[in-house]
C-alpha cells in the first residue's frame, strides 16, 4: 500500500509539473504576443524567427548550412546620375549644334519674340545687346519670358547661358534702378585688386538678380601706352584697359573675374589673343592687322592668369595676327585656338567668338561660312549679333555635320564643352 501510495504520489507530482508547464509556456506566448500587438504586429500568431538581411531563416530541427534557401534578389539599385557623355547621346544633331550660338536679344524686350523662335528651334544662348536704363527689374522681365517661351522639346531642358556686356564706363548695356554705374576699366584698374573684387561681387550680384549668368568681361588686352591709346580704335580710345602693361592688366582683370564668380556669374575673358596694339576696330573696319603679338607674346600673360585662376570662357578677337597666323583672322585660326589656347594655356573651357554677324572685318565671307570655319578651327560657341543671320548659320553648320565626319566630330566635342561648362565643370 506505500507503494502504491508513492507511486500515486510520483504521478500527482509528475502531472503538476507538466501543468504548470503548459501554464508557463502560455504565458510566455502571451507576453511575446503583446509585444508584437504593441509594435503593430498580430496577436494571434507565435513570432517567427529573426531575419538577416540577405539570409532566409533556417526552418526547425534543420541545420543552416543544410537548409538555408538562395536568399531573393536585391532590388536594383537606382540609375546612377548620367554622365555628360549620355546627356550629350540623348541629344538630336540639331539640339547638339543649337548649344554652339549665342543669339543677341534686345535689352529692352522689343525683339523677344524672333528671338523666342530661335529658342524653339534650339539655339541654346543668348545675351542681352544694346542699352537698357529700365533697371534690374525690367530686365528679369525680359530674360524671364524668353525663358518661359522655350519649350522643353527645344533643348532637353538644358540651362539658357544668359550673357551681357557690363564691363563697365561706355560698354554698360544694363543701367537703371538696382544696377550700380561701373566705372571704366582704366579706372578700376587705379583701385586695389581687393576692393575691385568687392565691386565687382556687386556687379555680378545684380547682373543675377536680372537673371543674366555670364558677363562679357573683362578685357584682358593690353595696349602698350597712354600715348597710344586714343590710336587703339577698340580698347584704348574707350579706356577698356585695366592699365598700359601686362601685370596690371592680370592683377585687375583676374580681381574683377574672381568677383564676378564671388557672386555666382562667369566671366569671359576677352579678345585672346589681344586688341591692345591693333588701330582700326573690327567691328566697323576691314582688314585690321596686328603686326607684333607673337605666340609667346609677354601680353598674353593676363588670359594665362585668368585660365590658370579657373575662368571657363575666353572670346576670341576677330583681327588678323600676322606673326601667329596671317593667313587666318584669329575666328577661322587654328593656330590660335587649338594651339595657342588648347594646348599653349591648357584651357579646355568655352571658346567664344566675337560678332561674326555684323563685324565688317568679315564682310569677305557669307555667314554661314563663318560659322562652319570658326568650329572647323576649334572655336565652341557662335557669337551672334543679328539673329536674322542665325538660321542660315545654323543650317550650314547642321548640313556639314550631317556630311563630313570629321567636322561632326568637332560640332560634337565643341557641344560636350558647353554641356561641361553648363554643369559647372
């Protein structure tokens, strides 16, 4: 009977403890339950194991080397942001070649519709001519409409370089309210580099306002003396010099360039390689010579300074230079842009033209011829100072790039220039 009495006694005992084990074990799952109720999770159901990221869980009783399954594939990562060179692929020819002009608009707006046809039909760059005393104001108006009007398809909605010339004394194209009078260079040249590049972050700080992104200045030239300036028709007779030797000019010029960059506008470096000796002015003038400036010329040091301080345009004078190249005004000179500023001054930026619309220094040639012989020598945008000339400019340009290889290869390199300029590169 004790027997059977511990025997009963181990079987209660034996039955307990299973119990509470079942009470124990509901416990548990209710404790885990509520925790995932908590967390938004269901309350029903038992947790399932923890998950590595790119691992599937192990199910029970099976090792994980022997059971794990192929984890999913990731998704694909984002495509990453397109180089230049596929931005430049996604564009048609004619998107390509419309990025290689800069398009005169009137500064007072009465021309903005012809130009707003041009810009539908790709040309990728104006500036603002002429003279304008309506103020900052009136000339975000303009710049803003001509903005609005071009359409998306026209360019693949690259940026508008939006150019002007406010050098300063006689050649200020935007004045009125909200634009301070600039002085002419010769008497910046007099202030010190430091408060000249206080100045000109002013300048530049309205020229953005107006929403104009590129200044055509400064002016790099040197003329070699107060006693020759009134001779020098383009440069000296207007006091458009920062002073009458090589180290003036860059200290000044590069000051003015720094400060225009300080406010968020380029500056174009111009007339490579130099107008300071020349007497006649190409704009009103033909066959104008400079008979001294040489490939290694002293004077060329102010535009070195200039690119070598990370300037990305650079205009190109329209004379002849008969110690460099007297076969070729400087526009259709190979010599000078490939040579002397590609790998001379290592400068891989824009190569802008002076007017090869109205200068009568090319009178010789048809329009059209100098827009193909200006890209053909190396030059990138086509400066325009009469958008009724663009069209056939840009048809003769499109037209040779369809049928000459070689050329096209120049349309298209001189097209990933502006695209690298435009990303501020």
């Amino acid at each position: 009977m004790i027997h059977l009495l511990k025997r009963s006694r181990t079987s209660v005992l034996i039955l307990f403890a299973l119990t509470a084990a079942a009470f124990a074990g509901m416990a548990h799952a209710d404790t885990v339950d509520r925790g995932l109720s908590a967390a938004g999770g269901p309350s029903a159901k038992p947790s399932a194991p923890h998950a590595v990221p790119g691992f599937s869980p192990s199910p029970p009783g099976g090792s994980p080397a022997a059971s794990a399954t192929p984890a999913s594939p990731a998704e694909p990562p984002p495509p990453p942001h397109p180089t230049l060179e596929q931005r430049l692929a996604d564009l048609t020819l004619e998107q390509r070649v419309g990025q290689l002009f800069m398009v005169a608009a009137k500064a007072d707006g009465s021309d903005s519709s012809a130009v707003a046809d041009l810009l539908n039909n790709h040309v990728g760059n104006i500036y603002l001519a002429g003279r304008s005393e309506a103020g900052v104001a009136a000339a975000a108006s303009v710049v803003s409409k001509l903005k609005a009007a071009v359409s998306p398809a026209a360019s693949r909605g690259l940026p508008l370089s939006v150019a002007t010339d406010q050098e300063g004394g006689q050649v200020q194209v935007l004045k009125g309210p909200g634009f301070l009078p600039i002085p002419a260079a010769l008497d910046q040249g007099s202030s010190s580099p430091e408060q000249l590049r206080a100045d000109a972050r002013n300048w530049g700080s309205q020229l953005l306002q107006a929403g104009v992104n590129v200044d055509l200045a400064p002016v790099m030239d040197t003329v070699p003396g107060p006693e020759f300036a009134p001779s020098n028709k383009p440069i000296g007779a207007f006091k458009r010099e920062f002073g009458f030797n090589a180290a003036a000019v860059a200290e000044h010029g590069k000051a003015m360039a720094e400060g225009l960059r300080d406010a968020g506008v380029a500056p174009v470096a111009k007339h490579f390689p130099g107008m300071g000796r020349v007497t006649l002015n190409t704009d009103v003038s033909a066959n104008v010579h400079d008979t001294e400036t040489t490939r290694t010329d002293p004077n060329l040091m102010p535009f070195k300074a200039a690119i070598d301080a990370g300037l990305r345009w650079v205009m190109i004078s329209n004379a002849y230079y008969d110690k460099i190249d007297p076969e070729n005004v400087a526009p259709f000179s190979a010599a000078i842009m490939r040579t002397m500023l590609r790998e001379d001054a290592a400068f891989t930026g824009i190569i802008v033209s002076d007017d090869l619309c109205n200068a009568v220094q090319l009178s010789p040639w048809s329009v059209g011829d100098r827009a193909t012989k200006f890209i053909a020598a190396g030059g990138t945008m086509v400066l325009c100072a009469d958008p009724a000339s663009v069209p056939a400019m840009f048809t003769q340009v499109l037209q040779r790039a369809q049928a000459d290889p070689e050329f096209r290869k120049s349309v298209d390199a001189a097209a990933l220039t502006v695209l690298q300029v435009k990303d501020g590169k």
